[in-house]
C-alpha cells in the first residue's frame, strides 16, 4: 500500500530533498507552501515539469499561524507521515522578529499536533519535527 507523506515547507531546501527522496520510494506526498506574493517553488520545479514525479506530487497553500488551515489540509488528505520542516529559519530574521518565529516554529507544531490529537490521527500518522 503506497504511502503519503505531508510535508511543510516543501519549497526549503530540507524539504525538496524530502520530497525527492519520498517520491523515489514510491510516496505520494501532500507538499505545503506558504502562500506569498512571489512563487519561490525553484527547488521544487522539477518535480512539475516531471509529468511522472508531478502525479506523486500534490501542492497545497497552507500557513502554520492558521489552525483551521492546517486542519483542513491533514483532514483531507489524511496522510501516513507528517514531516513538519516549516519554520522562520533565519537567525537574523528571527531575532528581528521574535513574535513571528516562536509563532511559526512553536505554536506552529503545536497546532499540527492539536490536528493529529482532533482527527483521531495519533496511532496512523507519524509526526516528525526537524
């Protein structure tokens, strides 16, 4: 039975070699972008222009400050495994704006979690926080 794997910040470098690994093994994988005014997908275009990759390869919008997003998206996909790699990783960023940080990388797991626990997902989906 084949796999599906969640990813955020599928567009990070972490997160394409990821989704390049996963889809080799045979996944189907749910990738999650944040939603801004540029496109920043060029890690992940070759999955795109891959008509055999891209049919592995399902992009959804989605934000860790929005819990009823984040819900949303694991609700209707119901993945295998989630692979939380979303995060404000910029050190000089973070400290320019520590509010918006600790909301992405913290409450943002926490809300990923708080999805798991709602959907009744803790035993089917594995949660891995990098």
């Amino acid at each position: 039975m084949r796999k599906t794997a969640l990813i955020t910040g599928v567009t990070g470098q972490d997160g394409s070699y990821l989704t390049d690994f996963l889809i080799r093994k045979g996944y189907k994988i749910i990738g999650v972008k944040r939603r801004s005014s540029s496109f920043n997908t060029k890690r992940i275009d070759h999955i795109y222009n891959d008509l055999k990759q891209s049919k592995n390869f399902i992009p959804y919008y989605g934000d860790l400050t929005d819990s009823s997003n984040i819900l949303r998206i694991i609700q209707s996909t119901r993945p295998d495994e989630i692979y939380n790699l979303g995060a404000q990783s910029h050190v000089a960023v973070s400290f320019e704006t520590p509010e918006y940080t600790s909301n992405i990388n913290g409450l943002g797991t926490l809300r990923i979690l708080e999805s798991i626990k709602q959907l009744g997902l803790l035993k089917k989906c594995k949660f891995y926080q990098a």
